[in-house]
C-alpha cells in the first residue's frame, strides 16, 4: 500500500519547554486507510500532528530531530504554501481557523488560495456546505460549536488535499453530525485519500477505523486488537445514588426563552423550573440553542424576549456583575477565552475562595505539574481542566459547563465526574451541564432535557 505519511521523530521539544515532548517515534500512515491515533490528554497528539502539517517549526518554534516524508518528499524543504496543497487541517480549536463572517466566504477561502476557478470554488461551497448541513448565507458568528467544526471541516474538504488531518473533530458534534462526518471519511479514504484522525470519542470513531496507533510515554504503538482496545476505553460511567440531592425550592425559573440571530430562530419559547442542588443534562443536535439557553442563564446575553428569574438571593439584582458572577460560575465551551493569567497557578487562584482548596482541586484533577506553565501552552484537554478547576475554586451555587469532557481521556474523564460529583454533594451546588459524550451522561445529571426545533422536547429523567 502506498504511503501518504512517513514519520520519524528522535526529538521534539518545544521552544519554551525544557523537556522534550516525542523521543525516538516511528510510524507510517497509508493511502486508503483511516488511521487513528490515541492517547491520554497532553501526551503530544497534537504536537504530533503540527509537526505532519508545517506548523512546527514554522509557526510554532521547537527543536526537531528527524524527518516527516509527506508522499515521498521531506516536509522540512517544503513551505507552509506547498505542504497545505497536500495536507488538510482540521484543528482541534474549530473556531480559531474561521476567519470569514460567511460560511460560504469561509469555504471558498482555501480554494481562493489554491487557485481554483470560479466555478469550481462554487461547485465546492455546494457540495461541502450540503455534505456538512450548513447554510452557505449563515454568519459563521451564529454558529453553534458543532456547526463551526462543521464549516472547518466542509473548508478542508473543499480545497481536494490527498491527506487530511483531524484533531479531534468529533468534540462538539452530536451523535448524527459524528455519524455523517465518519462515513463521510471512510468513503474518502475508499477513494484513495490517506485520513489522520486524533480523537478521544473511541466508542464512536473505532468502528470507522483501519489501524490505531497509541501515544504513550513520548512514543508511539500500533494496536493490534482493536475490540479489547475500546473495551478498556468505552464503559459507561454510572452514577450513584448519593449524588442526588433532594430539594424542593425552585432556583431557576426559565420562561418563554426567544433567541434569534437575523432570520435564525434558535429558541422560540423555552420554559424551565430548576430547583436547588439539581443537576440537568442539555441535550440536542447541534445548534439547536443549548449553549445559547446556556449563556442567557449566565446573563451573558440577552434573549428576545421571556425572562430568567433567579431565587438564590433575592437582594441580587438583575444585572451580569461581580456579585452575580461569585454565585454563577460557567465553563465556556471553547476554554481560551477564559485563560487569561501567565501561569496557570495565578488562573486557578484568580477567582478562588481558599488558596489551599484551590491547589488541592488541581492536584485533583492532575494540574500540580503545570501550575508554572502558561496556561495557552497546554493541550485543550488541558486547558479544559484548568477552566474547570479555577471555576470550581470560586464555591459558586449554580455552576454551567458548556462541554466539559471535551479533549479528555477515559481515565480523566472518570476522575473529572468523580470530582464533579463530590464537590456538588459537599457544596450542594445547582449544575446545568452540555455535553455530547454519551460515556458520562449519567454521571452528570438527575434529570436530561432534549432541545429540539427550539423548544424542550423530551424531559428524560
């Protein structure tokens, strides 16, 4: 079979690190095949992966000692320009490569730039936009989580590459858009493309894969039997009966939600009771409004019409200010916008009631290691954890987590609902939560509500 990727790595580590990241790593990836690779949260996946597309050293300095072949030719004496004809990226921050305010300009951007004729960039702004369900008119600021790795993904496909990379593309889908997105790549890959694929998700991206890889200890395996792989990746997390906590006083009462953006109706009329010490699972496809109900309950934006009305603390007035803030702590989806301290000891600290509570949630989550690290150097797992922690530290009644799980391996992802679960017991905190990971659905809440066509469709207990 003929090889898209050779890759040979002695050492890599980056500029502002002191150790290096990937030592002594050899693997090769084919034409016509999907290949996964695996691995924990910041085991250098995702440096494995800038090094294949040019990324380092070129954009991200590091010291590099071996070669990456991409179809026969050394990377190293390639520009940025010639590899990218070859190589398409999917990055694990969807959003960090839209650039354009229309999904259509945002399509047609790559192709521009690879000289294809006007009619052709056309031809592919359809196909794409319809393989990947997006409108070509739709602003690309409207868009839910999902919908922006859709649109990434549509504006890889459109530019043709021989070899397309993917850094966790299923993160925010939900189940369907994963399904589309997986039979879409192995129907690529039968036609002769060479497909990478970094992914946490192995429940639902194993079956759609030809060889795995696992990157442990700076290098890399194959694994040889893929069943007893996921196996000890995929069980379900359960909950436990101690984590239901009985209250009957409403906290929340959500009424009418109305949310539009232009000629997009998003929620027509969402109407929610939540009571002290719940906990309630968001649910739906993807841009069906859940993060947008999400960020109207945090006061983060306003709706357009209905109301939100809130019972910790009547003396509290309706405004998103530093007295609403200490007692509704959110998790944003995309973790970079909430990192903002050079180290990420000062981030878990910024907001935190205790010192040592603080650093001991990080030590729990497993962040004690990089508590000197500037939080934007770490993988989005990471980072993720680091969000988490630091909101967890400021005690707050009503937590929102907007995609939690997203970039965790299974063992972090069990640990990561342990803790959840512990410290809403021990603070008897109110939790809404948005995930898509069916492995921890249970775990996370009491009572999961369906949004469907703008409204709560199913109440699924």
């Amino acid at each position: 079979m003929k090889k898209a990727l050779q890759i040979k790595c002695r050492s890599f580590r980056y500029a502002f690190g002191s150790e290096t990241v990937l030592e002594n790593l050899e693997m090769e990836i084919n034409y016509g095949e999907v290949t996964l690779i695996s691995g924990l949260s910041g085991s250098g996946k995702s440096t494995l992966l800038s090094l294949v597309n040019g990324i380092i050293p070129r954009v991200v300095q590091g010291e590099f000692d071996g070669e990456i072949l991409i179809d026969g030719w050394n990377s190293r004496y390639k520009t940025m320009s010639q590899i990218s004809r070859k190589v398409g990226n999917v990055l694990q921050n969807a959003e960090a490569q839209i650039i354009h305010q229309l999904v259509e300009d945002e399509i047609a951007f790559g192709c521009e730039n690879l000289a294809f004729d006007c009619e052709e960039i056309h031809r592919q702004i359809k196909k794409t936009s319809s393989l990947m369900e997006l409108k070509p008119d739709w602003k690309t600021r409207s868009l839910s989580g999902g919908q922006k790795q859709r649109l990434v993904t549509a504006s890889t496909l459109a530019m043709k590459g021989d070899i397309l990379i993917f850094d966790e593309p299923l993160a925010n889908l939900d189940g369907r858009g994963a399904k589309i997105l997986l039979d879409l790549l192995k129907k690529l890959a039968g036609e002769g493309k060479a497909i990478l694929l970094v992914e946490h998700r192995l429940d639902v991206v194993l079956p759609f894969v030809d060889s795995v890889w696992q990157l442990k200890d700076k290098k890399v395996e194959k694994i040889s039997d893929k069943d007893a792989f996921l196996k000890s990746q995929t069980d379900i997390i359960e909950d436990s009966d101690e984590n239901h906590l009985s209250f009957s006083e409403n906290v929340l009462e959500i009424q009418g939600i109305k949310k539009a953006y232009g000629k997009r109706e998003i929620l027509r009329g969402i109407y929610l009771n939540v009571k002290k010490g719940e906990r309630i699972l968001l649910s739906g496809e993807n841009g069906c409004g859940k993060s947008t109900l999400m960020s109207i309950i945090a006061r983060l934006e306003k709706a357009d019409g209905g109301k939100v009305i809130q019972h910790f603390d009547k003396n509290l007035g309706k405004r998103a200010g530093k007295k609403w803030f200490s007692l509704c702590g959110l998790v944003y989806q995309n973790p970079n916008y909430q990192l903002f301290m050079p180290t990420v000891r000062e981030e878990i600290l910024f907001g935190a009631k205790e010192k040592e509570y603080a650093l001991s949630l990080a030590e729990d989550f497993g962040l004690s290691p990089l508590l000197e690290r500037h939080p934007h150097s770490l993988s989005e797992g990471q980072k993720r954890r680091v969000t988490i922690c630091a909101i967890l530290a400021q005690k707050t009644r009503l937590l929102l987590l907007d995609e939690p799980t997203v970039g965790q391996d299974y063992g972090t992802l069990r640990n990561m609902m342990a803790i959840l679960n512990k410290i809403h017991r021990e603070e008897e905190n109110t939790l809404i939560s948005i995930t898509h990971d069916i492995r921890c659905m249970k775990a996370l809440c009491d009572r999961r509500l369906e949004i469907e066509d703008g409204l709560i469709a199913k109440n699924l207990q």
